[in-house]
C-alpha cells in the first residue's frame, strides 16, 4: 500500500508520492520529465519537451470554458537533495523513502521535495480530471530552479498564450503571491598558493547543524557551518602556529550548510592545543546556539605525520579573513511589512581546489538597488 494513502486530496497525494519515488534533483531531471511525457501521451494530451527536460502540457477548457482566457499552471521539476550523513539513499538513483506523523508527510533521512513536487502532483491532478472546470491550461515545468532557474532561462516561450500565470511556489496553503525577490548567484574566487611544509595533519569539523532552505529560514538565525568554520580558524591562529590545506563546506547555494570541514598541518607539540580550543569553542557555539542548532558540534581527527602541500601563509591569511568578513545571513528587514527579510544572502557552499577557494552565496533582496549595494559591498571586500 501507498505511504499517503487515505490522505486527501487524494489524487494530488498520490502525484506526488509517485514523484518522490523519482530521482529528480537538480541536474538529474530526465527522468522525471520522461514520466510527465507519458502522463500526457496516456491521456491525449498535447505536449512539449525540450532538449533541457523542460515540458509544457496543454489540456482545452471544460464544457463552458472553451473560449475563455487561458491560464498557464507552472512549477519546477527539480528539488533539493540534502540528507543526513547516515541515509544510504543515493539521489542520483533512488527515490524516497516518505512517512507520516500527525498528519505531516515527510522523507526519512532526506529533505522531502516539497519544492516544487506539490506543484507538479497539483498540476498533474488537475489535468487527469474531467470534473474540475478549467479554462484552457498551459502546464509549464521547468527543471534546475534550485541552481538557479535555469530551465526558465531557456525555455521557448512561443508555444504558449496565456497572459495569466499562477506560479505554484510559495509556503503557505491558501495564499497568493503577487511579487518575489529576485535573486543572483554570486561566486566569490580567492587565488591561493601551495608550498611544502612539515607536519601532522588534523581535521577539523563543525557538524549537527540544523540547516534549511536559504530563503524561507534564513531569518530562523540558524549557524552556518561555513561561517562557524571561519571564525575558529580565526581564533585559532591566536593561539597556536598552523597551515591550511583545505577548507570546504555544503552542497547547494540556497541551503544552509550544516557541516564544514578544513584541514590542517600544525606541529605534533601543538596537537593538544587544538583539542582544547576546539572543545572550548564548542561549548561557545553551543551556547549561542543551542535553540536554533542543538545538534551542533566540533570535532577533530589527527593523521599521518610527514610532509604535506599547505597554503602559503597569505593566502590562508587571505582564506580565513574572506569566511569572517564575507556577509551572510539577513542584512535588512522590509520597513513596509511586517516580518519580511528584505535582503539577506547566504555562503551555501565552500571548496578548495588546487588553484583557488571558491565561495558561492545565494543573494537575494526584494529591493533591487540594495542587492546591487550588497554585490558591489561583496566585491569591494573581494
């Protein structure tokens, strides 16, 4: 038996747990798009799917609504894959695993994908029915929103008609959006250099944060581990000579990262140095933390002794002050309603290559001027 059912509605439910039995994050799309073409052809409806996985599905007006205006339903295909660090499930594969308690639906172990699956079971409800009057529709499904609305960006727009869309996106059941936040990727890039040095090595990490979704929870004042991650390596190097090998944290731009990890090279007579800043600055982040991130911890391992490549001491001078200073989390509140993050930004995700370390935000601000100021503040510091 189906996980949801029984739940109501009932043929929206059961889209969507067909859904969440789909891989389908971002990237990863082909397949989901695929089962769309089918529900389509199945029921004679026409259909278009471009080279991105993008898809449009058209169904005339019901009996009354034949010459009415045309509305155009759109949502987005893909979802965000996060997990915890015990779930075997592998996104690229495997679909789901959905519960129920008191009522809320769930994933074990897994974000759930209600952005934007609901959109997608709504959608697909409607056009199996022959009992909801509708004037004509135009289901548009774009792929890769979460990356940055990139099936959007590309989609040929000239199959459709409509001058009314109703984008399926938003948090709360029973209320309609008229505007958005807009919305840039921003890259920040630090070249970083490589020498030899002696050493052992140690890891340093910061993990058990709670997470989320860098629009709807950035004002939940959450930890981000890449930030918590900057400021002990801030701190330190007050207390004790180290190298830097490697910093890197989180997957996705708009989520907020729950775990980040640098690596060290520090001498062997400095090993008990850092387990006791560690486990001071543990209780710290656990004081300031412990509503939002209970979870929260620092952690460090030791390796092998020998010699290793390490930054040079610029550029990891360089590396620590970018992750204290970059700006992150809310930096306004709209002054016009109530409760609305106005602007904020959020470093997703962190990774060392041979060649630079690279820090990706998602920004966004529902006033353009002030995305502007924090792009430019962002660039300045750069």
């Amino acid at each position: 038996m189906a996980v949801l059912t029984g739940m109501e509605p009932a043929t929206v439910l059961h889209y969507f747990e067909e859904i969440c039995g789909i891989p389908h994050g971002s990237g990863n799309t082909k397949e989901i798009s695929d089962f769309c073409v089918r529900f389509a052809k199945e029921r004679g409806l026409r259909y278009i799917q471009d080279e991105m996985n993008n898809i449009m599905i058209f169904k005339e007006g019901t009996a009354g609504y034949e010459q009415s205006a045309p509305v155009i339903l759109q949502g987005h295909l893909d979802m965000v894959c996060e997990k915890t660090p015990d779930c075997p499930i592998d996104f690229e594969k495997n679909g789901l695993s959905l519960c129920v308690k008191d009522d809320w639906i769930f994933a074990d172990g897994t974000t759930l994908g209600g952005d934007d699956g609901i959109a997608v079971a709504y959608a697909l409800a409607i056009l199996d029915s022959d009992e909801i009057p509708h004037p004509p529709l135009e289901v548009v499904l774009t792929v890769d929103e979460e990356v940055g609305m990139l099936g959007a960006d590309g989609l040929d727009c000239s199959p459709l008609h409509a001058k009314t869309m109703l984008n399926i996106d938003s948090e709360e059941e029973g209320i309609l959006l008229v505007s958005c936040a807009g919305g840039v990727c921003a890259e920040c890039c630090l070249p970083v250099s490589f020498v030899s040095a002696q050493g052992v090595l140690a890891r340093l990490t910061v993990d058990g944060l709670t997470g989320g979704h860098s629009g709807v929870e950035i004002d939940k004042g959450r930890a981000n581990a890449n930030r918590l991650l900057g400021r002990i390596l801030s701190e330190l190097g007050k207390e004790m000579k180290y190298s830097l090998i490697s910093v890197s944290g989180g997957l996705k731009d708009n989520a907020i990262p729950r775990e980040a990890t640098a690596t060290l090279l520090l001498d062997e007579k400095c090993r008990e140095g850092l387990e006791k800043v560690t486990a001071a600055y543990q209780k710290i982040f656990q004081s300031e933390f412990k509503v939002t991130d209970p979870g929260l911890s620092l952690k460090v391992s030791f390796g092998n002794t020998g010699s290793f490549s390490v930054m040079d001491d610029i550029s990891a001078k360089h590396v620590v002050a970018a992750l204290v200073n970059l700006p992150g989390g809310v930096q306004r509140m709209s002054a016009d309603i109530p409760g609305l993050v106005q602007t904020s930004l959020n470093m997703g995700i962190l990774q060392t290559s041979d060649r630079e370390v690279s820090m990706s935000f998602s920004v966004r601000s529902s006033v353009g001027t002030e995305k502007a100021e924090l792009l430019g503040r962002m660039e300045n510091l750069m």
